[in-house]
C-alpha cells in the first residue's frame, strides 16, 4: 500500500448506506465523499483484480448492483469490505479510499471507457463468455 505517510488525511468515521449502496467516508482533513459500492468493487486494489502487473488486470463486469455486506477494519491503516459477490481481498488503505472519493469522476470515466472499449456491461452477464482483461483501475 503506497502513499501512506504522515500526511495522508485519516477517517473519522466511515458509514455504510445500504439502500443507496454508498460508502460515506469523512477524514481529519474536513473532506467526506461518498464511494458507490459498484466503485469500490470495480477498482479493489486486490491482486484478484488489479493482479501482479498491469497486464494482468481483469476488468470487472456486472457489479452495478453489487453490495457491501460487512467492513472490517484492518489495523489502523485500512478497511476489507466484504462484497455480496462474494469478493473479499481488497484491503483499501485510507490513501486509496481518498483518492477514489478525491477523483471519483475519473475512476468512474475511465471504468466506463474500459467497458465500452471491451464491450462489457456494468450488468451481470448471463453468458459463458469470459471476462475481458484490462481491469483494475489505475492511478494516472
């Protein structure tokens, strides 16, 4: 996990909306975002998906109506959430959860931008097609 240092703003406290299926994170800075669970899923920082390299990435598809059933802490440095899909490998640092809600625009952009690329669908699909490569979501 890069990024974390003295300076990397903390939360103060982290809610789950269930109905709307938001991560609502406030930090010590005074910033507070609300994360779609689909995001977070989509660009867990788990090798599963972002894998070892960049190429070895996995797009994720169908994760609109992902949920997050439980958030353990992890240390005092991150959170596991522990998705409906069964997903629970992500261990997203406090440096991570802040810059998806900093940059939650881009991460939404370029994720849709890699579907339409790989003509994926944030639906679940029914077919035996495997899932397309190009995934995880990068830090640019």
């Amino acid at each position: 996990m890069a990024g974390i240092d003295k300076n990397t703003p903390i939360p103060t406290e982290i809610k789950l909306h269930q109905k709307s299926r938001l991560l609502e994170v406030s930090f010590s800075d005074g910033a507070s975002f609300r994360i779609p669970y689909e995001l977070l899923r989509v660009c867990s920082p788990s090798a599963a998906v972002r894998g070892h390299s960049p190429d070895q990435a996995v797009l994720q598809t169908g994760k609109r109506n992902v949920d997050i059933q439980s958030v353990e802490p992890v240390g005092n440095y991150a959170i596991k959430p522990v998705f409906s899909d069964g997903h629970d490998t992500g261990l997203y640092s406090w440096d991570i959860l802040y810059d998806l809600g900093a940059r939650q625009e881009w991460h939404w952009q370029d994720y849709l931008a890699r579907l339409e690329a790989a003509g994926a669908s944030r639906d679940i699909d029914t077919t035996t097609q495997a899932a397309p490569k190009s995934g995880g979501c990068g830090k640019h």
